[in-house]
C-alpha cells in the first residue's frame, strides 16, 4: 500500500477534525441544545474557548520559554525578545491548526443558534477569538515568568509565602471539584451499576440520569445565577464584546438609509 505523504496525512487530519466538528455539533445540536437557552448555550461556549485557550497558553510555556538549541539562540543576530515573540506566535499558530476542530465547532455552533449569519455575527465572534489570542499569550507569558522564578531566582519569604498561597489555591479549587462534581458522579455510578449486566439495563441508565439531574441542579443553577444575573460581569463582558459589531452595524444602517435618501431625491 502506497503511503502517505506529509502534505496528504496533514491534509487527512484536516478532513477528520471537520468531520468531527460535524458531528459533535449535529449532536449537540440535535440531543442537547434547548432554544429558550440559547444565551447560555452561546455565552458558555464563548467561555470554554476562553478557558481552553488559558489552559493552551499555560501548557506550553516549556516551548515558549525553555526552547530548545539554546546555544543556537544565544548566537542569533537578532534580540531574544523578538525570538520569544516569534516562538509564541509559531506557537498560537500551531495550536489553531493542530486543535482546528475546536475553533470549527465554536464558530459552527454559533452559526446554527443566531438568527442571521450576518456582519455583526462575524465581528462579535472575531472579537471573541482575538480576546482568546489575548488570554492566551497573557496566561503563557504570566505562567511562564512564574516557573522562571521558581526555577531560577532566589527564593526569599515573600516569594515563598506567594508561592505557597498560589499552590494553596489551585489545591482547594482542585479539592472542590473533585468533591463537588467528581464523587458524587463516581458514586452515583457505583450504585447503578453492580455488574456488566446492568450496563445493557435500560431502566439503570434513566435512574442514573434522574440521580445526575437531582446531583448537579443546585451547582448548575449558580452557575447559572452568577453567570447570567441582571448585572452579572459576565453578561457585561459579553456585551462589551458586542459593542464593535453594534456599532459598525448602526453605522452599516445609517449609511444604507442615508444612500437610499440620497437616490430618492435624485429621483
């Protein structure tokens, strides 16, 4: 069999990241979205391109920070600053085509649930990819400047005491997912399911679900409380997103009404 080339096996990867992208949404779309819940639906897929686009940045400080050939970097004619610069664009870059579903799904999504597909559409999404691109470099550079200082400077009190509350954090937040949602869902599993046989029991999947629902409304509705409240900061970072796309519609308007004006008097 003759094997693939490079070109071909990226262009196969290509085709298999929109087929997948196809599929989750014509899932989602079809088993999962509710249409009197189309601001959650829209406003949580906006923040989960926001946080896997924290969570990349985070992931890879190691190539942005500690690249490799660093004797080959020391000899460049040009500045480090602009090498670093260049590595996390490669970088960015390289996440959006290798996690190319990811963005496909978003934009997807977001195209079946709006009622036009129009400029102010496109501007708004743009606006929320260039503030993921934002959070992105920012979570790499801040994570990065902070293994540096683990790893390279002088540990003194204040460093320790900072370090320590920052891993303290990340400890608690971690304990209180793992509680909160993690074993409560173990545990509900393990009471349905006894053995392989209750795995093909119709009846043991519903009681499941009955027991998630009951599990996860209380946490799901304060989420739902604190994300989408009157007021909420959420709510108002989304419309400070909207803001561009508002505007350069009105403008879009104005200009049609006032070239529509003008042909009339002509007439």
């Amino acid at each position: 069999m003759k094997r693939l080339s490079s070109k071909q096996y990226i262009l196969f990867l290509f085709f298999l990241d929109i087929l997948f992208g196809l599929i989750v949404v014509s899932v989602i779309h079809a088993w999962l979205y509710s249409p009197a819940y189309r601001q959650q639906w829209e406003s949580g897929f906006i923040v989960f391109l926001l946080l896997y686009s924290i969570l990349k940045g985070v992931n890879s400080y190691r190539k942005t920070h500690i690249p490799p050939f660093q004797e080959l970097i020391e000899l460049a004619p040009v500045p480090a600053k602009n090498i670093h610069i260049t590595s996390v664009i490669a970088e960015w870059i390289w996440i959006g085509f290798t996690n190319f579903s990811t963005f496909f799904i978003y934009f997807m999504f977001q195209g079946y649930i709006t009622d036009s597909i129009d400029f102010h559409f496109w501007i708004k999404h743009v606006n929320v990819l260039i503030l993921s691109i934002f959070l992105f470099v920012l979570s790499n550079k801040l994570y990065g400047a902070y293994m540096y200082n683990i790893v390279v400077k002088k540990i003194g009190w204040i460093r320790l005491i900072f370090f320590s509350a920052v891993s303290s954090i990340f400890f608690m937040l971690g304990r209180l997912f793992i509680s909160g949602f993690i074993l409560p869902f173990y545990e509900a599993f393990r009471q349905n399911f006894h053995s392989i046989h209750s795995a093909v029991d119709h009846a043991s999947w519903i009681q499941l679900s009955e027991q998630l629902v009951s599990l996860y409304s209380n946490q799901l509705h304060s989420i739902q409380v604190f994300l989408f409240s009157e007021g909420s900061a959420f709510l108002q970072v989304q419309q400070f997103i909207s803001l561009p796309a508002a505007n350069t519609a009105a403008r879009g308007r104005c200009i049609r009404i006032a070239y529509h004006t003008c042909q009339m008097d002509t007439d």
